[in-house]
C-alpha cells in the first residue's frame, strides 16, 4: 500500500512537472509572439558552432551570436584592440596596443541591448545625497544598439546578433588612427575580410580578424610614410586584429594615492560628496593588485615573507631567439629582489611561452607578454592597461625591438669599453649582449609595474664614488635602474671596476617605491592607507636622501638629467671626455672589420661625437638650473631653491676650456679623412654652434633674471656676471693677442649673432611663434624676456664688447685674426645702430 502511494506521488509529480514545462513553454511562445524575442533553441542547434564562456559565441554558417548573461548587465568590460600580424615592411609591429575603451551591456528600450561608452570623470559615493546631481550629470552615452534575438534557457541571458559587431569596423574594434596614418591605408574592404576567429574564456572574449584595406601605392611626400611593398602591389594591404573583452573587477582595488615624491605613474578623477567645500582631483598610482592569501594574512602581518595569492607572470613570445630568452627572463625575475621589501616572495615571474598547448593564446588579455618585434628601430617599451577607477593594472605587456641589441652595443662600446675589454669589438659575445639585455629587460619590466623615470637618481651618488672600486661594485654607479643612467662612464681604465659597478642594476630607490606602491596595508579606506604611505615617504627622505625620486627630466633641475651620472656635470663629463679620447684612439683597431669600407668606423665616429655633445649637454642645463624638491609641510626646507653660483660659473667654465676652445682631439685627419666629406660641417661645429644657441636662449636670460629678483643679488647668478664670464673665455685673445683660428673666429661670431637673437626676443618675444609652431625657439618656455632688463643689459655689454675688439684689433699681427676682429665690430655696430640709434 505504501509502495503504492509513493507511486501515485511521483507520478503526480512528473505530471505536475511536465505541465510547469508546458506552460513555461507557452508562456515563452506568448511571450516570443508579443515581443519578437525566441527561445535560444531557434538559434542553437545540433549543427551551431559554440564556445562559452564568460559570454557564450554561437556561430551559425556566416552569422555570429553573443549570449550575455544578466549578470554581466552593467559590468564594466575593458576593450582593447591589438595588432596580430602586419604586412612586410610596417612600420607597427603584431603584438602591439592599438587603443581601448570602457563599456557597459545595458538592457534597454523595446527589448534592445544597448551598448555604452563609460567615462570616469566625477564620482560620489552614493550613500552621499550629491550622487543624484553626480548621476544626472554624467550619463554615459549609448554607442551601439543590438536587437534582443532570443532569452537563454532559464530566461536570464540574451542572445544578440553580433555579426556585423565583429565583421565591419566600428568605433570599437577599428584600427588606430595612428595605425592608419603610420601605414597610409583607407577604408576596409567587406569582400576581403572575415571573422579569423573567436574564444571566450572565464573572465574575457577575444575576437580575431583578418582585414584587408585599400593602401596608398604612390610615392609619399616628405616625411610622409613610406609605401608598403604590398601596397606597391596591389594597391591594398591584409593583417590581422585582435579585440580583447575584459571583465574588470567588481569591486575595485583600494586605490594608493599618488604622491609626486615616488614615481608611478597615475590617473585621477574628480571625487564629489556631502562635506566637500573644494572640487578637486583624486589621483591614484598605477599598480597591480599584490595581496596576501587569507591563510597567509598573520604572517605578512608578522613580516614574514610570504607567496602573493595571484603573482605577476610574464610569459616570451616564441618568436624570441632561444640565446636571449634566459636573460630576457633573468631581466623579469630580478624584481623579486624588490618585492621581498614589499613582502612578498616569488611575486614576479618570467616564463618561456608553452609553444605545444593549444589552450594558450598571445592574444589572450589575461597573459602578460613580452612580445619580440622584428624592428629596426633601437628601442622597448613597456606600457600598461589599467582599470580607471583604481590604477589596478588588468593587462600588460612589453614591446622589444630587434634592434636594440644595436643601441646598448654602441652605448657600451662609447661609453664602458675603457674599463671592459669585452666591449672593444663590433660583435659582443653572447654572455656581454646578455648582460646588455638583462639590464634593459629590467626597466622596461619596472614600468610595466607602473614605475615612472627616475632621472634624479644618478645624482645622488658622488661622482667620485664612481671611481671607487669597492664602493660601486657594493652600491652600484645610480641607485634606480629606472634612471637613464647607462654604464658608469666615469670609470677609468686604472680603477680596475668590474661590471657589478658599470652596468645598472635594481637598487635602493627601486626596492623603496616597490615597497611603497606594493605593500599591502589593511586600512579601513584609501584616505588611511594615505596618511600611512606618506609618513613612510617623509621618514625615509629623512634616513636615505638616495631615495629622492627626481621625475623624469621635464623641467629645469639639472640635478634630473638622463644619461647623466654623479653629482656634479663638469667633473663627471670631464671624466667622460677622457674616456673617449681613450676610445677615439683605438677606434681603427675595433672596428676593423673585413670588406667594411670604413662603416664601423664612421658610425662609432659619430657615436664618440654624439656622447661628447651629451656631456656638454649635461653641463649647460646646470647654468640658470632651480632645483625643484618636492616636499610635504612636514619636511623642512624649500622646494625650490637655486642652483649655487659656484655650480654655475663651474658649468661655464668648463665649456669654455672643453668646447669653445677647440676639441682637436676630435678633429683626428687619421680618422676624418677616411670618414668624413669636408664638404660638410662637422660635429665640432654643430656642437659649438648649438651650444651657444642654448646659452643665450631666452629661457636661461629668463631665468637668470627671476632668480636674481626672487633670491636677490648675491645669491643667484647675475646675468651681468654671467656674461662676464663667458666672455673671458670666448674672447680671451683680446687680452693674450693670439691668433684666432678658424673654429674659434665661428665661435666668436655666433656668440655676436646669438646675442642679437637674444636682444630680438627681449624686445619683441619673438620666441612665441617658434614655441607656436616649432621653430628655432620650439624647445623654450614661458614666460619670455619681453618687458625686462634683458635687452638693455645685453645692448650694453655688446658695446663693451665691440670697444675691446677694436682695441684688439689694432694691436694684431695676423691677418686672418684682423679682419675677423674689424668684421665683428662693424656687425656690433650696424646692429646696435638698426635697434637703438647707438653711436
């Protein structure tokens, strides 16, 4: 009896079951008749492609479906778009970022999918009352519209078309506009491209498209790009794109504030709550998410060394030559050494790409890749894609040139080859280009790891330090790797200093901000985790100065330089300039090469050449030079303060003995006579003429004018007292009555034209139009001399000048010299006459 009952139960069951489905089916058939919307079963079939995941793809024949669950209605997804691969001779490479937007899935009016562009500009809290105004007043726009096609099996996702979404361009997975102009090509063509192919995973969608465009075959106008072969051919070009979709977190990662005094990079938007009484921007570094594992959580706690519970894994792109990929991954994994002041251990790791597993894609956003480019350009690169309300990096990736084996061979070669015998050769051996490697792989890592420039870092060591075998083989020549310091090119060959105080390494700064921007702090807001983060900085700046950061060079601290070392520019560039007189002398004997034609030689030439005008370059931004040192009231002393005037009058001193009196020791006929064509200028004139261009340029008159005003006379260096000093230099034969040969009769001469440049601008700020449109003055900035004491006190010191030329000038013996000395007078004189009437 009780079997029996239990029979007449699940059959009422099944029946009651089977009636539910019936009806659900009605329903959904009512509902389908009403609105249009099928069941998923009229769009999947036994004979549809699929490929699920975070959004499920279907693909029947030629058309393409995405099913969108509702739960991932009004998540944020990043969308960036990748070149794949790219015809011959382009000048962008596969592998690398195009752009990226922020998007959002939203169910919309009269059963459409609505598709909007989301901006980060204002956010407010919304248990805050002004989130109404924050919400009314920043409406995302809709950029795309999709019909709703058919509901998912259990009526919580919907299935769009997305065919035309992923086969025609649109605002989201066209080309960058600087892909098209760097390539020259036109509009797509339909009939020539397709869907190459598609695969969601758990957290993103990548798409994959093979396009043809129409492309330029003509031949380019200057500085035009050039025309691709393929072009050349048949008037169009094919490659392939990629369109990652990304699921950004949820929940965002408690931001870092950005403090200028560590160097990450940064992004900000505009906060807004009840108890604001400003309006301000909220900036964030730029980081990755690097937390503890809950069972780990007491012994991070306790300072214990612990296993992050997502590490930071770079994978090589298989196209990478096997002898480099043990340096390249040596380059990553080094980074370890600055996650342990973070705490954390084995938090960075570097790993060849699985060539035999077909469930890895390069183009799959959830891998970080250093993607190997077959470019001629001597260059890496290291960007960063990361969530815009809190700075987590999502996606990451680094770019490395072929060529930059060529870079760091010659930087080397100029800069390290006294010191290291490995580097007095055309080829390296494959342990010294390692090495090279190694160390560039490194920072390009830090800025993948959000680390900005530190060219103030090499400034913090004493330039005679460098020459200290014990101490910079033990604390290296800069103290960041994320500084363009280089190779220690202060080393003599006498010091006997390996390549553990030569080449860069990571150091102090770098462990330091690694700590700051990574270590994990339990605060309750982002608002404590600042107060924390802060006093770090200030307490350490009082324990270490070796961990100031110094930015990255854009303004005029001459502390903050690249491919500068030491504390002080003319003894560091003095030591410099030794060493290429080393390597000048030897160079016939390490370049020669079989067949060569004199290549080797002309090209490290010019290198020798192009450092020398460095190290003059160094000296000349230590002349009219604020030191700019960013501090928090709890710091002591001022953030700006001027450069000594003994630093000042050193930097001029130097040019006049090491550039305006002539460098002979690069005028060797031995070696210009197989190199050069005397039918040209060479690098001495160029570096003379440049560097009195920079001397009287408007920003160093400027300058030197407000220092005087603010720090008062005596404490900064008078324009006046400058050009004194200059002048004793330049025109010393006024005084010696020695001939003047011909570099130094140019030198003379443009330091005449130069000052009635000068004088130009001071009256009319002519300078603006070049600072407009790129001209001579492009580089110079505001304010200008206009409305100053600068014409003035130039006008007069040009009359000074001209009466001590004139009585030089009878005194002279040699004739060249003479008329030289007559000629500038007489220029002195018509120019002060055109301008002020002067007798």
């Amino acid at each position: 009896m009780r079997m029996k009952l239990i029979y007449v139960g699940l059959l009422a069951l099944c029946c009651n079951s089977l009636m539910a489905q019936q009806d659900k089916g009605k329903q959904q058939k009512a509902d389908s008749l009403k609105t249009g919307i099928k069941p998923i079963s009229s769009i999947v079939n036994k004979d549809t492609e699929r490929n699920m995941g975070m959004i499920n793809i279907y693909k029947n024949g030629e058309k393409y479906y995405f099913e969108i669950p509702d739960a991932l209605l009004k998540r944020e997804l990043l969308v960036t778009n990748w070149l794949v691969t790219v015809p011959g001779g382009s000048p962008k490479y596969g592998g690398e970022l195009m752009n990226t937007k922020t998007i959002t899935f939203e169910k919309g009016f009269s059963g459409k999918m609505m598709l909007r562009v989301v901006s980060v500009v204002t956010q407010a809290d919304s248990t805050n009352t002004i989130s109404k105004a924050v919400a009314n007043s920043n409406i995302n726009p809709i950029a795309m519209v999709f019909d709703i096609k058919a509901k998912g099996e259990d009526g919580k996702s919907s299935v769009i078309d997305a065919t035309d979404f992923m086969q025609k361009e649109n605002s989201f997975t066209m080309l960058s506009a600087e892909v098209k102009s760097k390539l020259a090509i036109g509009a797509m063509a339909a009939d020539r491209s397709y869907v190459k192919s598609v695969a969601s995973y758990p957290t993103n969608v990548e798409l994959k498209m093979l396009r043809t465009y129409s492309a330029t075959a003509a031949v380019p106008k200057p500085g035009a790009p050039a025309a691709i072969e393929a072009a050349k051919i048949g008037s169009a070009i094919t490659m392939e794109v990629s369109t990652s979709i990304f699921l950004m977190p949820e929940k965002a990662m408690m931001p870092r504030h950005f403090d200028l005094r560590v160097g990450y990079f940064a992004n900000s938007y505009q906060p807004i709550s009840d108890t604001q009484q400003n309006f301000g921007p909220k900036s964030f570094i730029v980081r990755y998410r690097l937390e503890p594992k809950a069972e780990d959580m007491a012994k991070y706690k306790r300072g214990e060394l612990v296993e992050p519970k997502v590490p930071i894994v770079y994978y090589l792109d298989p196209a990478t030559p096997k002898q480099w990929r043990p340096y390249l991954i040596a380059g990553i994994n080094d980074w370890n050494e600055a996650f342990k002041a973070a705490g954390f251990k084995n938090a960075i790791i570097g790993k060849e790409w699985p060539e035999n597993d077909p469930t890895m894609s390069l183009e799959d956003a959830r891998y970080k890749v250093l993607r190997y480019l077959p470019s001629d350009v001597p260059n890496a690169y290291g960007p960063n894609i990361h969530d815009p309300r809190s700075g987590e990096i999502l996606q990451s990736y680094i770019g490395w040139y072929h060529n930059v084996m060529s870079l760091v061979h010659d930087w080397y070669m100029v800069q390290a080859s006294p010191s290291d015998p490995r580097a007095r050769t055309m080829k390296f051996s494959d342990e010294l280009m390692g090495e090279l490697i190694r160390f560039v792989s490194s920072h390009e890592v830090g800025h993948t790891l959000g680390l900005r420039h530190n060219m103030g870092s090499s400034s913090c060591t004493p330039v005679e330090k460098l020459r200290d075998k014990k101490w910079v083989e033990a604390h290296g020549h800069t103290n960041s790797i994320m500084d363009y310091a280089r190779f220690n090119y202060v080393a003599q060959p006498e010091d006997s200093i390996s390549t553990a105080g030569i080449m860069p390494r990571i150091n102090d700064y770098d462990k330091w901000a690694i700590k700051w921007g990574y270590a994990y702090i339990d605060a309750k807001d982002d608002l404590e985790d600042n107060k924390i983060v802060s006093k770090w900085v200030t307490d350490s700046l009082k324990a270490n100065p070796r961990l100031w950061f110094g930015g990255e060079g854009m303004n005029f601290d001459a502390r903050c330089q690249s491919e500068d070392l030491g504390d002080n520019s003319m003894k560091a560039s003095e030591y410099g300039i030794k060493n290429l007189k080393y390597v000048l002398a030897h160079l016939p004997e390490w370049t020669k090469e079989d067949n060569d034609l004199y290549q080797n030689q002309t090209k490290m030439y010019l290198q020798v050449a192009t450092q020398y005008a460095r190290y003059v370059g160094h000296v000349v931004k230590n002349i009219a030079s604020v030191y700019e040192t960013y501090k928090n009231p709890d710091q002591p002393g001022d953030v700006y303060t001027v450069t000594p005037i003994e630093t000042q009058k050193e930097a001029v001193a130097f040019l006049n003995a090491q550039v305006f009196d002539t460098p002979n020791w690069l005028l060797d006929l031995k070696i210009l006579n197989k190199i050069g064509n005397p039918t040209r200028n060479g690098g001495v004139h160029t570096v003379q003429d440049r560097t009195m261009q920079q001397l009287f340029s408007d920003r160093v008159f400027n300058t030197l004018n407000i220092t005087e005003q603010r720090f008062g006379r005596g404490n900064a260096y008078s324009v006046s007292e400058y050009l004194a000093d200059l002048k004793t230099g330049v025109w010393k034969e006024l005084k010696t009555n020695t001939a003047i040969d011909m570099y130094r009769r140019d030198v003379q001469k443009a330091y005449v034209n130069n000052l009635f440049r000068a004088v130009k601008e001071a009256e009319l700020g002519t300078n603006a139009l070049g600072l407009l449109f790129g001209g001579p003055g492009a580089e110079e900035m505001l304010p200008f001399t206009v409305n100053t004491d600068i014409a003035s006190v130039l006008a007069y010191h040009l009359e000074n000048l001209r009466t001590e030329i004139l009585a030089a000038a009878k005194v002279a013996t040699d004739e060249d010299s003479k008329s030289h000395l007559l000629f500038v007078a007489n220029r002195i004189k018509n120019g002060l006459n055109k301008r002020f009437d002067s007798k």
